[in-house]
C-alpha cells in the first residue's frame, strides 16, 4: 500500500511543480484557446498544453519505480510487453492531441491515428478476448478482439476529447473513475494497477488546482487524448474477471458520462447533418449551461453524476444481495433524468433538432447555388477590376455570412459585418488572386459567421474555396 500511496503524493507534486511552468510558457509562445471561437467558454486567452504537465506527473513515479528494483518493478518487468505498449501508447495519444493543439489537424487523420494507436496497445496484450455479460454469462470475441478493443479505447480517447468543455470538468471526472479504479485494484490485491491508478489521481489533483473554475490552464487535446487512453486501458486491466473476462459493463459504467456526451453528439450530429466531426456548442455540458447554471455548478453537477455511476459500479462489484438491482435502477434513473432535462428524450427537442438539420441543408445549398451564380458572372475584366469585393458583399447580404476580411494593396479590406473580436465562427481560405496585378499565393480571406456555434461544415467551406479559386481563374 505505501508504494500506490508515494505513487500518488509524488504524481501530485509533480503537477503542482510543472503546471505553472507549462501555462507560462503557453502565454509567452501564445499557444492558447482564442475566446473569439463561438463554442468556447472562456473570457480571455488561456494557455491550452497543460496536458504536458499532467502527463510527466502520471509518468515520473511509474518511471522512478521501474529504475530500482522493488516490488513494481518486478511486476512491471513481468510484463515488460504490456508496460512499454501502455507508455508508448500514451505518449503517442499526447503526441496526436498536442499536434492537434498546435496545427489544427484534420479530424479524421486524428481519428485514424487514435485507432492506430488502440490497435498497437491491442498487439501489445492490452485487448478485449472475453466478455462477462451480465445475465447472459462468458463471450469469447475470437476474431471480434481487435475491432471491439480498438473500437473501445479510440472510443474513450474521443469520448474524453469532447467531454474536456468546462474547467475542471474532465479532470475532474478522470479523478474520480481513477479513485473508483484504485478501489477495484485494492479489491483485488493488484498493486501495479494501485500504482498506476495512485500516480494518476495524485497528477490529476495537482492539475486541477489549476484548472478548476476560473481555470488559469487548459489540459488541451493533448490531455484529453492522454487521459483517455490510460482510462480506456486502465479500465481494463481494473475490469478483469479471473484475469481473463472483462465484465464490460464496469468500464462501461467507469466513463460512462463520457461516453453518453460522446453518443448524444453522433445522434445530435446525425439529426442536425452538419458532419459527424464538426465542432459545435451543443454538448451536455453546454446545454447545462444554456439551462442556465452557472459555470461551476454545472461541472459539478456533471461530477456528481459520475460519481453516482462509479459508486454504482462499486456497489454491484462489491455483491452485496439486492446490490445489482438498486446499481441499475439508480444508473437508469440518473441517466434518464440529465437526458431528459438536456432536451434529448423530448419529442418536441428532437424535432427541433431535426428541423434545424433541414434548415442547414436548405442553408448549405442556397450557399452552393449562390457561389455558382456569382462565379457564372464573374468575366475577368471584372474580376481585375473589384470582382471579388463585389462577390463578397454578395455573400454576405444574400447568404448566413456574416462578414469577411482580406488585404489588397497592403491594406485591409472588410467586406459586411465583419469585428475582428467579434464571437463567431471563422473559417480561413487561401485567395491566388490580387486585383490589379499578378496573382499572390500569400494572400487569404476571412470568412465570420458572427454568433453561430456549430461550423463552418465541410460543404460550406469547399464551396467558398471552389469560388475562391473559381475568381483566381478568371484573373
């Protein structure tokens, strides 16, 4: 018990030593989360790679134990495959979301690059073989493992992502499913999984005394991703019935918040055909928002839910007789009600969302339309002459656009209502067009759509950057 214990206290000091020092050198490099973006929360820049921090403080005591040669090290190098398969793995996920934090990636290259990395952890032992399903009793997956546990820690990782939406939020439900997790490894006498499960919830602490509201740092999709492979991971190898059969509804009950945000927002996303990988303001935690709690009460609300689910999963773990019954009642209860009240089991909130999935249909095509009818009109005499201000302020008196920004000659032009602090969606294209001269590969528009939430689709801006190019042609 001591080790699983300094485990946790270093995990913490560690955190609390190396966040600030991460968050200040976020400001000075500006790696930040722009308050401007229309989904975003905040009310000022703030620093977005704490996941750095946290992640060093999960790993510096699993790799100082693994140095000397005691009891953990001894369990570590008995499984040498599976310990290096679950820190590379977890580097790799730090990797992928710190990329994303920097460059802005595609989403399906992350997501491509998560499931290739729940397909390494899988290759290194960490993987689904057997399923106990209660009521039904032992599933063997047989060629069904990978798919299922590729499927499962992607899942999660992605699950953590969209979740990580107000301070402290997936911090906070990380720490108590690694505190439930501590407790099912002290259960079952397993003190690699004690240490591991210790170092996160200590790291997760530390981090948090800077991340709870008013947060001075964010974790990032470097943080989301790290955690969210080790839970999906963890919660595994802390779910093993006889060391073989995952009871799957555990870890299922484990991240269950998540994973419920992670599915209303496919079904929402499907209803609203916007794109299953557009970002938008529409998660749990945001409708807890739009109901109108405050910023704090909401994440607190959220963090009692997981814990009812976690404390659940405990109860019927522990067998007590009547236990599964009253574990499955209260899951169902506390479920249904934060769907119910976030406006997802209401007909009347469904085809709300489905009427406005009509009318971004409707919105995306009257854009289509409109950009071939201005392309249709544009003659290059024109275009050298003013034609892409002209196609501008169509765009944004015929169409959801509100305003766009770029430089001609040096100075900066802005077309319809366009604030450069505006709150909004932004989407920006490049422009291989200067109009009284020769074309210039630097120059780029800016397109605001002031107040809008969820956006731009994929439609919408590969029809702007076909027009773009259409104009650039006709130069």
């Amino acid at each position: 018990m001591k080790t699983p214990v300094a485990a946790l206290i270093i995990g913490f000091f560690v955190a609390v030593w190396l966040t600030p020092l991460a968050r200040d050198f976020a400001l000075r490099a500006n790696l930040v989360d722009d308050p401007k973006e229309g989904r975003r929360v905040n009310k000022v820049p703030i620093p977005r790679i704490g996941g750095i921090a946290m992640a060093i403080a999960v790993l510096a005591p699993i790799a100082g134990l693994a140095v000397y040669e005691n009891e953990i090290s001894a369990l570590i190098y008995a499984d040498a495959r599976g310990a290096v398969t679950l820190l590379l793995g977890a580097i790799a996920a730090l990797a992928v979301g710190l990329a994303d934090d920097l460059f802005d990636t595609s989403a399906k290259l992350r997501l491509a690059l998560l499931l290739g990395i729940a397909w390494f952890a899988w290759m290194g032992g960490h993987r689904i073989d057997v399923l106990d399903v209660p009521g039904y009793g032992i599933v063997d997956l047989g060629l069904l493992s990978a798919p299922v546990t590729m499927l499962w820690i992607a899942g999660v990782m992605v699950a953590f992502n969209f979740i990580d939406g107000l301070d402290g939020l997936a911090a906070g439900i990380a720490l108590i499913a690694s505190l439930t997790m501590f407790a099912l490894a002290y259960l079952e006498a397993n003190v690699l999984w004690m240490t591991w499960t210790g170092a996160m919830v200590g790291a997760l602490l530390g981090f948090l005394v800077f991340n709870f509201n008013p947060a001075s740092i964010f974790m990032g999709d470097s943080g989301s991703n790290f955690l969210g492979f080790l839970m999906g991971v963890v919660a595994l190898g802390t779910s093993r019935k006889e060391t073989t059969a995952v009871a799957i509804f555990l870890p299922m009950v484990l991240v269950g918040l998540p994973l419920l945000d992670l599915s209303l927002t496919i079904l929402r996303r499907a209803f609203l055909r916007e794109g299953l990988f557009m970002s938008e303001r529409g998660h749990l935690h945001h409708r807890l928002l739009d109901l109108g709690l405050s910023h704090r009460r909401a994440v607190l609300a959220l963090w009692g839910t997981a814990t009812t689910l976690c404390v659940a999963g405990l109860v019927m773990v522990v067998g007590v007789p009547g236990s599964q019954i009253i574990a499955i009642s209260l899951l169902t209860a506390v479920v249904f009600t934060l769907i119910f009240k976030t406006g997802y089991v209401r007909p009347d909130d469904l085809m709300s969302m489905w009427q406005r999935g009509k009318d971004n249909q409707a919105r995306m095509s009257a854009l289509a339309e409109l950009s071939t009818d201005i392309a249709r009109e544009a003659p290059a005499e024109a275009a050298r002459t003013g034609r892409l201000a002209i196609a501008l302020e169509r765009l944004t008196n015929e169409s959801g656009i509100s305003g766009a920004v770029y430089v001609r000659d040096g100075q900066e032009m802005v077309v319809g209502d366009y604030e450069q602090d505006a709150k909004g969606v932004r989407a920006t294209l490049p422009l291989v067009v200067a109009e009284n001269g020769p074309a210039d590969d630097g120059a780029e528009v800016v397109f605001l759509w002031k107040g809008r939430t969820s956006g731009p689709t994929k439609r919408e801006v590969e029809t702007l950057r076909g027009l773009l190019a259409d104009l650039s042609e006709k130069v």
